[in-house]
C-alpha cells in the first residue's frame, strides 16, 4: 500500500489477539505498523511482532522489489515493533541499523546473540539522515511510551513516523472511528505520561505535517487537527466530553439502586451524557478511559473487609497511577456496619491534583433510605448546576444572587467629620481609569460617614489583608460612628490629608479627593482622584470570598427560625422578612438575609 509516492506501507493485521500488552481486549484486532521508503537509500521504519515474521518480511520482500534496504531505523523497543530485529537482520545482513543509545542498549539485552560490530549508527535527538530526495529527522520522545522512544519526521513529503504516539487498538481494514480506540489507547498505554506527550505535540507544532504514520492503527492524512487536538486534551488531562461518568460496584444491588436513583436524576437536570460502568462487569480500560474523558465521576460502592470493594480499588488505582487530575468527584458509599467505603476512596485519590470534591454525597446503611433519596437529588442538582444554567428552558434568568459573584474586596474606609475620626466597612471600592487615575466608592447613604465625606469631599481607603481578624469587622463595621468612637484604642497615623490610616492589618491605602457624585438611590458614589497612595505589605488582600470562609463566626442559628444575615451572622426571627428590612449590625439589605434550615 502507498502511503506517499516514495512510502510503502508494509504493516500486518493481528485479528487473533486476545490481550494486547497481556491485558487490553482488542476485539476489532490490532496492527504493528512498519514502512519502506524508497530512495538513493531504502529505509524500514521498525519491525513488527513476533507472531508476524513470514508475512511481513514477505510485505518487505514485495515493497523492496529485488533491491537492498540500507537502513533499519528503529524508533521504539517494545517488542510489538521491534521482535523482528533479527530476522531482518538475518535476511538483510548488510543493513545499517539506525536507533539512539538507549535504544541499541535495549537492544543487547532483548537480542544477547545478535552481532552489530560496524552495523550500527547511533544518533542524537535532532540529527538527520538523507536518503536522497528524503530528509529525515530524528526526534527523541521519551515516555511515549518507553525511555528510548523518538519519532521521524521526512521533511520531503511531510509524513510524521510517530512511534506508538497516535496509534490505536483495531486494526485499519476495521472501520470502526477513531476517537474512543485511541482513547483507549492512549489513556491505558500512554496516560502517566501526559507532560511527555505534550513535549512532543509542541514539537510536531513546529512541523508542517501532511501525514502521521503511527505504529498501531490508520494511517492519518485528512483532518489532522481533529487528532492533534485529542491528543493535546487528553495529554493536559482535560475534560473531553460535558457530562458525568458514575462507575461503581454493587453486592447485592443496594448500591446499583443508588446509581440508578442518581442516573435518572441527572437525565432528568440535562446532563449532557451520563454513562455508567459496573466496574465488575465493563472492560476496565473502557471504564478507565471514561473516566479521562469526562470532567465528572461519582465513584460508588461497599466497604469490603474494612476496605472498598475490590473493582473499585483497581479501578481508582488505574486512575491515580495515571495522574487522573482536574476532576469533580462525587461519592456514594455503603456500609452495612462500618462505613469506610468514602474515606477509602477519599485517601486513595488524596495526592490527584486538582480535583473538586463534590459538597453532596451520599451514605447508605445497607439500602437506600429517604435520606439517601434527598442525599442523591442534592448531587444531581450540584452535578448539574452549571448544565441547567447554561440551558435556555431549565435556567433561572432571575438569580440575583449571581451578583455575590463579583469579586469584592474589604476596605475600610476613614473620614472625619470636623471634631470625630471614623471608619466603616465597605466593599464597593474600584479603580475606574488610570489615565487619570479614578477609584469609585460607594456607600450606603444610611451611613454616617457617607453624610460625612459628600461634605468634606475627601477620605481614605484602607485595603484590609487577610490579616483582619472578625474584631476589626465588629469595630467597623457593626456600629455607627454616630454613637461610638470607633478609633478609641488605635493608634492614630496620619496621611497628608489628615485622615487617619490604620497601621495594621491592611497591605495599602489611597487618599482620595471626591471629584464626582452620583446618587444611586440606597447609596451614594464617590468618583475620587488618588492623592497619596501607599503599600505597606505584600500579604494577600481580604475579599469577601476569603471573610466568608475563614473570618465570620458561624452565624448562631441553632434552634431558631427565621433568617440570616450573610454579612455578619445577625439572626432575624420571624415567619417573613420584611422587603424593605435593613440588618442593624451591618446595615446590609434583605438581597444579604437567607432562611435558617
Ligand atoms: Fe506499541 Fe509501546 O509499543
């Protein structure tokens, strides 16, 4: 078969195969790919396996048509490719063996009794070989999949020799797609190996490539990119498909029960796909590389002897020792005594990087209880959030609390009313131009300070780190300056303004000078020119994510209803909260008051 003018292919088929690599089922067969190219010089692009001796030298005898190969490169030692080594040699003693170090080293020990002396010629990464009109270079490629790995790239017709790198289980008379073999493939054989694989996609990046001959599987001529960029998202363990992959294992069907409540919950959200393994069941490669393929997994099964059920070991084991990362993972777990089935799971997968751990889980005593049902709904709506927002039937257009989204930080912001320094808490502080340099601030009118600087027309920014401890909040941000003197027990520092900065747990501040007002209803804004701005450490500014994660107090809500305040915890107790309700701690509106549960 004529790959190029010059490239014959002279590959085999091998439909008898039971367990490539001595355990991945290969049902559609597999191939060992090997070329000629013809030229001044004749070059063999590798060999192939043992089981396959005859009928390829045979293809070679055909393709050589009466004339001598001068070189045998040999890209890849694993024995798929390189068994026949000997025989050629045997059949073609005057052949020049091409191959790196490490490769000829391989060599040795898996040929003891072949003789090289004056047969050999070593080459770095890099160097070329000329056939001819054939210009080819010499790429090392190692991992992918052995240490000794390169490629070949013929500069002449464009062709990429890509050793075992986009290759695939089947063999190329299967028409059969491409994707999920080479996934497959890829994942099982290659998939430890992603920042090697993607050394080598930035190098092909830089070649103008026509054609890739792999070692396994199609020869690739059209639609290149599609190839290259599953290679590049498998390789950098990113998400190939939208949707929820659930692999588990059940005993006696509790568990499976679970799977299929969960399934058809997210059917019903609009997951995009769900596809669900039973690991004792399924291919486990198969099941492995859905795993890769989709951005989220629900791990399901039993404690068995103190442990996890013995498939979901395996299982998760395939995974980590593939560097399985940049996963959401949800967990349901059953135990009939001693439930250890989750923090198993949770141990084994604890050194993944990247991975979001689902805050719904579900944990079920011996079959599924009520609990359970609620517990599974809460992951399928966690799990489809983002898919029932992007959706234009399912989403809710009217989600105010999207606006908690926006990025704030914390500042406390100081003025001074003639004969009273204050301060108070604000997180409407942003920079609107820098040419000139513009900073916004708004605040709620109901504040005193607001009255204190539309009247002076100046005051200062303090940009809180997250050194601030809850106090510094309290202080500023849960009375009023009208009543308390809120810089008591501060140390007073000055700006050029006059105003006061506070001289610890802030990493800036800014004076401003009020340039601009807009009355914006419930708050004033304040369009400010910077007069005096200055660092004073490098610790990370406070937002309101990080306060409310790991400043604010839990909010005291035990044995009480009604609502409460986001802002500062303060509890409202009541059947409804009235619309126009304003928190008298932090002066915060209802859109910040949620129902106690
Ligand atoms: Fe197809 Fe790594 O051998």
């Amino acid at each position: 078969m004529e790959i190029a003018k010059d490239i014959l292919y002279v590959g085999v088929n091998d439909h008898h195969i039971d367990l490539f690599e001595g355990q991945y089922t290969v049902p559609d067969g597999m191939s060992y790919n090997s070329y000629v190219i013809k030229d001044e010089k004749t070059a063999v692009m590798d060999t192939v396996d043992a089981n396959f001796t005859k009928e390829w030298l045979y293809n070679i005898g055909r393709a050589l048509d009466g004339t001598k190969p001068d070189y045998l490169i040999i890209q890849h030692m694993e024995p798929d490719h390189s068994a026949n080594i000997y025989n050629f040699m045997k059949e073609y003693p005057d052949t020049t063996i091409v191959a790196n170090a490490k490769t000829f080293a391989i060599m040795e020990n898996f040929f003891r009794d072949m003789e090289l002396e004056g047969k050999k010629l070593t080459v770095a990464s890099g160097d070329t070989l000329s056939l001819g009109k054939h210009e080819l270079t010499f790429v090392f490629a190692p991992m992918v999949h052995w240490p000794e790995v390169m490629v070949t790239y013929d500069s002449t017709d464009k062709v990429l020799f890509s050793a075992d790198a986009f290759g695939k289980f089947g063999t190329p008379d299967v028409q059969d797609g491409w994707d999920d073999e080479a996934r497959r493939y890829y994942i099982g054989i290659v998939g430890k190996y992603g920042a090697q694989a993607q050394k080598l996609l930035k190098v092909a990046a830089g070649l103008d490539i026509e054609i890739i001959c792999p070692l396994h599987g199609p020869v690739l001529k059209e639609n290149l990119a599609h190839y290259i960029e599953k290679y590049n998202i498998w390789s950098s363990y990113g998400v190939e498909t939208e949707g929820v992959m659930i692999a588990y294992t059940s005993v006696y069907g509790n568990t499976r029960k679970a799977v299929e409540v969960l399934e058809a919950k997210l059917k019903e959200k609009k997951c995009p796909n769900v596809v669900v393994c039973d690991l004792a069941r399924v291919d486990m490669s198969e099941a492995v590389a859905n795993a890769f393929r989709y951005g989220k997994i629900v791990l399901a099964t039993t404690t068995y002897n103190a442990d996890i059920f013995p498939y979901m070991r395996e299982f998760i084991e395939h995974l980590t020792e593939r560097n399985f990362q940049n996963r959401t993972i949800g967990l349901i777990e059953n135990g009939s005594w001693a439930s250890m089935a989750g923090k198993v799971m949770t141990e084994m997968l604890s050194k993944s990087k990247n991975i979001t751990w689902l805050e719904n889980s579900t944990k079920i005593m011996s079959s599924l209880s009520k609990e359970n049902e609620e517990q599974l709904e809460r992951m399928a709506e966690e799990l489809c959030q983002e898919y029932v927002a992007q959706s234009d039937e399912s989403a809710d257009k009217n989600d105010l609390t999207a606006l908690f989204k926006i990025g704030y930080g914390l500042y406390v912001v100081t003025s001074n009313d003639g004969t009273r320094d204050n301060g108070l808490i604000v997180n409407t502080v942003t920079q609107l131009t820098d040419n000139p340099n513009r900073v916004a601030v708004g605040i709620n009118k109901a504040n005193y300070s607001h009255d204190v600087i539309k009247k002076t027309g100046v005051l200062n920014v303090n940009c809180l780190s997250v050194e601030a401890p809850f106090s510094v909040f309290e202080n500023f941000g849960f009375q009023s300056g009208r009543d308390v003197d809120k810089f008591a027990d501060w140390k007073k520092l000055r700006s050029d303004n006059g105003l006061l900065f506070l001289p610890k747990y802030i990493n800036a501040f800014m004076s401003l000078k009020v340039e601009q007002y807009l009355d914006l209803g419930s708050h004033g804004f304040f369009i400010c020119s910077v007069t005096e701005a200055r660092v004073m450490s490098d610790k990370e500014t406070m937002t309101y994510t990080y306060y409310q994660k790991n400043v604010k107090p839990k909010p005291q809500t035990e044995g009480k209803k009604g609502f409460v305040c986001k802002i500062c915890g303060y509890v409202y107790e009541g059947d409804v909260l009235p619309d126009d309700f304003i928190c008298p701690l932090c002066k915060h509106g209802v859109a910040d008051f949620e129902p106690i549960v």
